[in-house]
C-alpha cells in the first residue's frame, strides 16, 4: 500500500527533527566542552602568574634577608 504524501510529509519532518535535534545536541556539548576549556586554561594562567609573582617575592625577601643576615 502506497503511503499518502501526508503521510511521508510526516516521516520527512519526523527524520528532520531528529537530525535537527541530534545537531543541537551536539553543539551543545561542544560548546559546554569549550566553557570548561576555557575556565581551565584561565584558572592555569591565574595559577600559574600567582606561583611566578609569589616565587619572585619568595627569592626577593630571602636574598634580602641573607643580605642582611652578612651585616
């Protein structure tokens, strides 16, 4: 028995919105997976600037202590 067009008008959005469904999904995750790269790679820069400037005072005031120290 032959399908109405109606009926294959049906199928046809029904495949469509799946697809379209499957794509939106898809973009989602992707897009979620892009926020916490992001996040991550922001927080390493936050650390990573935070351990250099905390290193660089660290050294500034032990060889100004060891300076001292030799007075």
């Amino acid at each position: 028995m032959a399908k109405s067009s109606n009926e294959v008008r049906i199928e046809f959005l029904l495949k469509n919105k799946t697809l379209a469904m499957t794509v939106k999904m898809h973009l989602a995750l992707f897009s979620l997976a892009k926020t916490f790269l992001q996040s991550y790679q922001r927080n390493w820069r936050n650390l990573s600037a935070r351990i250099l400037l905390e290193s660089d005072f660290f050294n500034m005031f032990i060889i100004h202590q060891s300076h001292n120290l030799g007075k």
